[in-house]
C-alpha cells in the first residue's frame, strides 16, 4: 500500500467524521450583513481542539469592524510544525451573505439528501473548512517525516473584500506562508481572477409633498438616469475581452438601492451601491474614473441635483505567480487521479481572497471542495449544497498534495 492509498484510506474511514464537522459549521450563521462572526470562529476553535488542533485567536478591533460595517471578527490560524522547509497555507472564509427567500432546506440545517449536503455557506466555504482540516489530519496519520509546515487560516472578511480577513492577519505580520490554496471548487484549479470595484452612490434632491411636486427636486428621477447611464456601460464591456480562459469581458451590477421616505413625498435622498468587475487586462484607476464621469455627467442633466460617490472596495484582479507551479502540478495530478477526468487550470470571474496574499508576494491558487460552477453550488441563491463525493475527493487530493510538497 502506497502512502496515497493510506492517505485516501483514512479519509474514508474518517469521513462521516468529516461530514458532521461540517454540518456543525453550516449550523452556526455567519450572515454578513450583519457579520457578527466571532461566534463561529469560537465553535470553530472548539471543534479543531478536539482534534487537538490549537486555534489561535485573532480578534480584529471593534472599531475597525464597526468602521468597516460589520459587527465582529475573529480570524483563526493553527500552525502545525513538522520541520525545516517551505510553510503552506490553507485559507477558507466562513462568512456569507443572507440565505434569502426560496430554501427547501433549513439554509442552517446541513440537512443531507440525495448525497448532498445543504445550507448556506456548505459549498462556499465552509466546505473548506473541512476539507483542509481533514486533509492536514489525513497528511498527520502516516507518521511520516515531513519537511515544512501547513497554517489553517480561517478567516471572516471576504464577502465584504478580505482586508480584515487575510489582509489583516498578513500585514499585521502574524503569518507569511511560501505558498498556499484557497478555497475553491473540484474541477479546475484557479490561478486568476478578475478584480471588483464597489461604489456607494448618494444621490441628493429636495423633499417636497406630493402634492405640490415643483417645489422639491426628485432624487429618485435622477437616480433612476444615473442608473440608466451606467447599465449602458453593460452593452460596451461586451467588446472588452480578457485573454485568461474562463473570464469573459467585465461587467456591472447595481445590488441595492434604497430611498424616500414616503409614497406622498418627492423623495429627497436615493442611495445605491454598485459592483464592476474588473477584468486582469484593465487598469483599475481608469475603471473607476470612468464610472465616476459617467455618474457626475449623468447627474449634470438634473437641476439641483448633487451627488456624493464613495468607493467601498477596490479589490485587484489576480494574475498567476510564477511560483504556483508545483501547487499546480500536484493538484492537477492527483485531482486527475481521483477524479477520473483532467483537471484545467484557468481563471475565474469571482474575485477572492487569495489576491491578497499574491499582492503580498505569496504564489497561491484556488481549489477545494466544489461542483464544475457557482450556479451548479446554488452558492449565494436558495438551497446552496455540495455533492459529498467532491468533499471526499478533494480532501483527497489536498492530503496527496500537501505529501508531496513536504516530502
């Protein structure tokens, strides 16, 4: 028997193990907004122990995060020492957006149906959690001499940019790994990504009673052009292409909107926030200036109109790093192996968490637990789930991994 087939023999025999780890994840919510995530990094801590990982604790200031516009943050790294050699993180995110309307399923419930396993964040990370815990353990059971270290860093900033996630953990200077892999899915191995700007647009008029309109300035009419002027933007990114394979041309959304104060009242103030994705070929300066002048014209058009825009995340694309190449390879291998099929490397629409460790100079890429697609996890809609056979085969494939990268 190899120390491949040990490996995988373990993660079957441990696997229902596995699976209720991550069940007791999914139950505790990490809803962001608000994101008070300090509980489930606690309940995290709690269920590493007990594997005799230790979690060390890593509060972010309250002020930070209230400026920041959540309610509480605490970031976990276990350090696990094996030797002289290169360190190797292991990043997943437990924070998520909303469950929202449309579940079948309890979205905290880790319910498990038809192989699967349902709840929010039960793909998109939480999954990660346990795959990287799982594999670390797997990798621990041969008993074999290893070279280097792995960190679990488990982290609660990404939906709102990462800055206070890894961000925070890496320039605060309590972590610098060699290499490492972030959260992701099964079937390709990620190595770029487009980058995101989000704005929050206020737009100002003047209250008026119904009733006598000419006497106010309607904010909401010229939100509503400010809004057309920017999804006009849609129509030209469509002739601006990436030539990383799996990223398409940028695009924009407007996510949230809100205003007025009353049916009977000529609204005065509108606020919306807005996301652009960036494409790795596009400077991100010139996006944003751009959007802004479309903004500012658009506004130009509406008496007494003034317009406050803010920006809330700058977050840059991510090209590979020439130092990826033996996470790639060793991925690709064993993925092949395990899965039955090639495995891609190419790039991906999302924006993540791994860039921030790639800015500061650390050769990363994206690959965990997942289907073949976002839209295939059901992750941010209703009824988000992960097939348990990708959790077993990609913890698999990270424990394969990590062997080889420390032998």
């Amino acid at each position: 028997m190899t120390d491949y087939d040990r490996l995988d023999t373990w993660v079957d025999t441990y696997f229902n193990e596995e699976v209720r780890f991550l069940q007791d994840l999914i139950r505790v919510p990490t809803d962001t907004p608000p994101g008070n995530n300090a509980p489930h990094a606690e309940r995290t801590a709690e269920l590493l122990n007990a594997f005799g990982f230790e979690a060390e604790k890593y509060p972010v200031p309250q002020a930070d995060v209230k400026a920041y516009g959540m309610e509480s943050i605490t970031n976990l790294i276990v350090r696990r020492h094996y030797g002289v050699g290169r360190t190797i993180a292991l990043n997943a995110h437990g924070d998520v957006v909303p469950p929202g309307e449309g579940w079948t399923h309890d979205p905290y419930g880790g319910e498990i149906e038809d192989g699967k396993i349902y709840g929010r964040a039960a793909a998109v990370s939480k999954s990660d959690f346990a795959s990287f815990t799982f594999a670390v353990r797997a990798l621990e059971s041969l008993s074999a001499p290893l070279h280097g270290n792995v960190e679990l860093h488990f982290t609660y900033d990404e939906e709102f940019g990462g800055e206070l996630g890894p961000g925070w953990l890496l320039k605060k200077g309590l972590t610098h790994p060699d290499l490492m892999i972030a959260a992701g899915f099964s079937y390709e191995v990620v190595t770029a990504h487009n980058g995101c700007l989000q704005m929050e647009v206020t737009v100002h008029g003047k209250m008026a009673h119904a009733a006598i309109p000419h006497t106010g300035v309607d904010a909401l009419q010229c939100a509503v052009g400010i809004l057309n002027a920017l999804y006009a933007q849609n129509a030209l990114y469509q002739r601006v292409t990436s030539n990383v394979e799996g990223i398409q041309h940028p695009y924009l959304n407007v996510g949230r909107i809100e205003g007025g104060t009353n049916t009977n009242v000529v609204p005065g103030k509108v606020t919306f926030k807005l996301d652009r994705r960036i494409i790795p070929e596009e400077n991100p300066a010139e996006v944003e200036a751009v959007i802004r002048q479309v903004i500012t014209d658009a506004a130009g058009r509406f008496p007494g109109i003034s317009v406050e825009i803010r920006r809330l995340l700058l977050a840059h694309a991510m090209q590979a790093l020439p130092g990826n190449k033996p996470l790639v390879e060793a991925l690709q291998k064993h993925a092949a192996t395990l899965f039955g099929q090639q495995i891609p490397t190419m790039g991906t629409p999302l924006y993540t968490d791994v860039r921030l460790y790639a800015e500061a100079g650390i050769p990363g890429v994206v690959y965990g637990a997942g289907p073949r697609s976002v839209l295939e996890s059901h992750a941010k809609r209703s009824d988000e789930r992960l097939d348990l056979e990708d959790l077993r085969r990609a913890t698999k494939v990270i424990a394969r991994t990590l062997k080889d990268l420390l032998s």
